[in-house]
DNA sequence: ATGGCCGCGCGTCGCGGA
C-alpha cells in the first residue's frame, strides 16, 4: 500500500510565505506525510520572482503562472514521487494548460497539468485560483459567474479525455450552510449565494466528488479565516478550499483534512492549507 | 460592536481580498 498526498493552499503572497511554504513541507515530511503535489493560489509575484530554486533545493519542482500584485497560481509537485523519466522541469509537466481555453482573461487563475507518479496511474491536476466576486450585483460577480461557467465547459470536456482528475484549488465558494461559522448571517451573501453553490452543484453533477465530505468531520471545521476581528480564533471562518475529484479516483480517496497549523504561525496566510491522501493497493 | 487585517504598489492611501 503506498499513498499519495495531495493538498491546496492559497498562500496569499508567496514572496511573504515562502518560508511557511518550506517549513510545511518539510514538517510533513518529516511526519512521514510528504506531501507528493500542492497546488497554489494568489502568489502574487511575477514569473521572474517565483522562487524555482528555493523548491528545488526542497525538493519540488514548480509549474507556475503569475502576474503583478493579484492572483497567480502553481503546480509543485515532490520530484522522488514523479516517475523516474520525468524527474526535471522539462518533463515533469505534461499537457499543461494555462487559464480556461476559449476565455480571454487577464488575470492568471488557471494551471492544469497531467503528473506521471510512481506510486498511481497519471492524475490530471487542475488548480484553480477562482474569482472572488466581491458581492452579488457587482461587476466582479458577473466576471465570477462567467468565470465559473466557462470552467463548468472545460471540466466537462477534461472528464471526457482524462478519467482521473483532481480539481482543486480556492474556490471562493462555501458549498453548504454547515461551510460557514454563522450561515444566518452569510444569506446571500458573496461565497455563498445561490448562484455560486449552484455552479458548485453542478460540478457534483457532472460527477466530482467533494473529497472533504467523503469523511466525517469535525463540525464548523474551515479553510479561510478574516484576519480581522480576532475570526481565527473565535473560529469564524467559511470552507472555500476544496479538492474535487472523478468517480474514479473516489475508491482510492482515503482521506481529507484541514489543517491548521500554519494559520497560527507568525505572519499567516488567511487559509490554511487542505490535504487530501490517495491510497492505491499494489 | 458590522469595526478591528494584510499585501501590494511607486504607495505614504487606495484597492483587493473573502
């Protein structure tokens, strides 16, 4: 039996996080839970600054798209667990794909590539940085809920070509009430209106599998927490951070956890990284 | 108690985040 780790983490800042970024995996290493593939989001840096070396020198190699100041997402994946042929940049990332084809956008949310594992088949994994909308009615909603629709058309057409998928990444979506510290108080509101659980229903529809919930959980168990009003530590956080997967990788799933740890170091990214296990008999 | 924070840029406040 050999397991596969796979986590999400929006870093808010990889130029400020990097450090935390290190520590994590080398304390899940050191735990004898290396995580093998973490996708990541808001890395607000250009290419010329993502820090290829440092995750080298860790052990990673990184498959990265950035802009100035916003956004940005990466790929970085454990090079001993990649198969012995695709052990360096150049062939570690295989049919990569940036953004959402057919949708022009600026903002560089979007990273999808095919890792070949020693310990699995190929996993298609897609990580995503999803807009946050800012409210119901705004512009930035609209952008969200077109953004959203043209994933729905590229996650259908990738199921059709790729059976083994993970999508994951930050959602900016709470799926359910139970997702949420005060749903009464979230009604209608931006991460939990009914237009954008409906796009994350219908993700479920086409046959994803919210990893998470595949496991019983403690309640009112989060990934994001407001920096503001002391919410981590009164636990007022949403669950926007998820890991989706195919039907056929839900026999393998053996787990999902948040984990909270890094939220309470000094200097925090808002969330806190998810991480989900793959277990495959062999 | 509807507020309090944080990161970024060419900034010394405004924007975006969620």
């Amino acid at each position: 039996m050999s397991e596969l780790r796979i986590a999400t983490w929006n870093v808010n800042s990889l130029k400020v996080r990097l450090p935390h970024l290190l520590q994590w995996l080398e304390s899940c290493e050191k735990n004898h839970h290396a995580i093998d593939v973490i996708g990541l989001q808001e890395l607000k840096l250009t290419d010329d600054k993502f820090p290829i070396k440092e995750l080298q020198d860790a052990g990673y190699l990184s498959l990265f798209m950035g802009q100035k100041t916003y956004n940005g997402v990466a790929i970085i994946v454990r090079k001993d667990s990649l198969t012995h042929l695709n052990q360096d940049l150049e062939t570690a990332f295989l049919q990569v794909q940036k953004n959402i084809p057919g949708f022009e956008d600026d903002q560089q949310r979007l990273l999808a590539t095919t890792l070949h594992f020693k310990k699995t088949a190929p996993l298609r994994i897609i990580c995503g940085y999803f807009p946050n909308g800012q409210a119901p009615g705004t512009e930035k909603f609209d952008y969200k809920l077109r953004w959203l629709g043209a994933l729905y058309q590229f996650v259908q057409a990738e199921l059709s070509t790729h059976p083994r998928i993970v999508l994951l990444g930050d959602y900016n979506i709470a799926p359910q009430d139970e997702d949420v510290h005060d749903p009464a108080a979230w009604v209608g509101q931006n991460l939990v209106s009914e237009p954008e659980r409906k796009f994350f229903e219908s993700f479920l529809e086409l046959g994803l599998i919210d990893s998470f919930r595949m496991f019983p959980q403690a309640p009112k168990t989060f990934s994001w927490w407001d920096y503001r009003m002391m919410a981590f530590r009164r636990n007022a956080g949403v669950r926007i951070d998820h890991l989706l997967i195919s039907p056929a990788l839900k026999e393998e799933c053996v787990s999902c956890t948040v984990d909270r740890e890094p939220r309470k170091w000094e200097q925090p990214s808002d969330h806190a990284p998810v991480v989900m296990t793959l277990k495959h008999s062999n």
